[in-house]
C-alpha cells in the first residue's frame, strides 16, 4: 500500500512549508531500528572514522541507515512533494542525550549547502520518542517563501555544524512544535526555518534527518558530491550514485564514504577557519 500523502497534507506543506507527523514506521519496527542504531553507535564510538560515517550519509556504509533512507514509505510520502525522480543527498542523525544543554538555533537548511535550486525536502524520522519537553523539531510556519540572512556562532552546545542561527527575530506565535512519537516523521522545505529546544526527559531523542532533492538540482561549487538514487530516474548526473553498502563499514564502502564527506564539508565550511 502506498503512503502518498493526502492533498491536504500536501496543500498543508506547500502552505506552511512543513507537514507532520507522517506515519512510517510501527511502534515495534521503530523499537528495533533504534535496538540495531544503538549497537552500531556502540560499535563505532571508538573510531572516529566510523562515529562519523554513522553520523553523517550512513546510506554509504551502513546498511540499516540505507533501509530507511530508501524504505518505500518514507520515499512515497516525499514524492508526493517533489515529484518522481529523488535522491538522497545526505542524512544525519540528531541525538540529544537526557537531560542534556544541546540545542539547534533557528535556521535555514539550505543556507551552507551550495545547492542550485530551493527544492528540497528533509525527512527527519523519530527513532526514540520526540515530545516538546524532549525538544522536538519547532517550525516557523510559512517561513519557506525566502532566503534570510545567518551569521555563525560555533556555540558548543549548538548540534549544527557552525552554529548558525539567523539574522532576523522569529516570531514566536508562527512557531509550531512538531511532537513525534517512535516511527512518525515530519518534512520540511529546505528554506523553512527551524530550531529544536535541550532535551529534558530522561530518554534519548534520535532522530535522523534525511535531505532530499530532485536529480534536477546540482552543487554550484566545483566540488563533485555523492547521493543516492531512491526513486525514478537520474537523467542529469550531477552526483556520484552511491551503491548499497556490501555490509557495515565494508572496507571499500567506509573509503568512499569518507571521501564523501570531507567532499561535503569542504562546501559546508567554505569562509570558515575549520579545517576539513
Ligand atoms: O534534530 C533537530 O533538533 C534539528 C535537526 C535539523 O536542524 C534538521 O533536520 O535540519
């Protein structure tokens, strides 16, 4: 059965530039995806190579990351809103421990990617309960239309990767908590402004954040990227298409996947002093 979304729920995300929750995992399969994160995540924790390549496009090395970056029910509910032909250019997991400081300051996604064009669509799925106290995702409504301007802030308790925030007030009466529970997602246009609040529960929260775009898009700097084809076709190839990964961490994966990611970084960081 297919998971389209609704015309309402479409009109509800080209109006307010986001939609939740979005049913795609049951109770019970979200309870084994996160048994099977929380044991990679052990795993890797001591290698910083591996911690990375978990954290950052696992769809290239690590095969449960690509089950659900290419899990026909996550991707038909993102055709609804991007049309036929999808790649999954990158995916990171968001993790706030409990009763943790870590915060995610109001922002644009698109702001430091490079990419060309505006359509693109985040699918952040809950593997852990995600309530308001547990600092949920927070949209401003109807945000989407614009780019604003950032500035940088490198705030260690900041979970994004330059602390960016941006220049303008949010008004807090247009922003809207987007509570989820194990298995449900929410999308959001890639100029929606977002933030997320510390975790004050005694759970985790996890959740994986995956960008999709239309294989019409490309990177405007001269740095050739990765992605992963998840549905139609790729007439343009504009992105080096990921195979699956042959099993966690495979040798030959994890050195592709490494050089995706400092590939990644490289426009990421432009105009900072971080190095790659
Ligand atoms: O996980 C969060 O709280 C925020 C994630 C985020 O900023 C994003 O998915 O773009």
């Amino acid at each position: 059965m297919s998971n389209q979304l609704s015309d309402r729920q479409v009109q509800a995300y080209e109006r307010d530039g986001f939609v939740c929750p979005v049913d795609v995992f049951s109770a019970q399969e979200a309870a084994e995806l996160r048994r099977e994160y929380e044991k990679i995540e052990a795993q890797a924790a001591t290698d910083p190579e591996t911690k990375a390549a978990l954290r950052d496009d696992g769809f290239i090395s690590v095969p449960l990351v690509h089950r659900i970056v290419t899990d026909p029910r996550v991707v038909d509910a993102v055709e609804s809103v991007m049309g036929p032909d999808i790649l999954a250019w990158g995916c990171s997991f968001f993790v706030k421990e409990p009763r943790s400081p870590s915060y995610i300051s109001w922002h644009q996604d698109l702001h430091y990617w490079g990419l060309d064009e505006s359509e693109e669509v985040t699918a952040w799925i809950a593997l852990s309960p995600a309530p308001v106290e547990a600092g949920c995702m927070r949209f401003a409504k109807g945000s989407h239309k614009s780019k604003v301007s950032h500035r940088d802030t490198f705030d260690e308790r900041n979970l994004l990767s330059r602390g960016q925030e941006i220049e303008v007030d949010v008004d807090e009466a247009d922003a809207v908590e987007a509570a989820l529970r194990p298995g449900q997602m929410s999308l959001h246009h890639g100029l929606t402004i977002h933030a997320s609040n510390p975790n004050t529960t005694d759970d985790r929260r996890i959740g994986l954040a995956v960008r999709y775009i239309r294989t019409s898009m490309r990177q405007t700097s001269d740095v050739r990227q990765t992605a992963k084809l998840v549905r139609g076709t790729d007439a343009y190839g504009y992105f080096d298409l990921m195979p699956e990964p042959s099993g966690l961490f495979d040798p030959a994966d994890l050195a592709r996947h490494t050089a995706a990611l400092r590939a990644k970084r490289e426009v990421q960081m432009k105009g900072t002093e971080m190095k790659v």
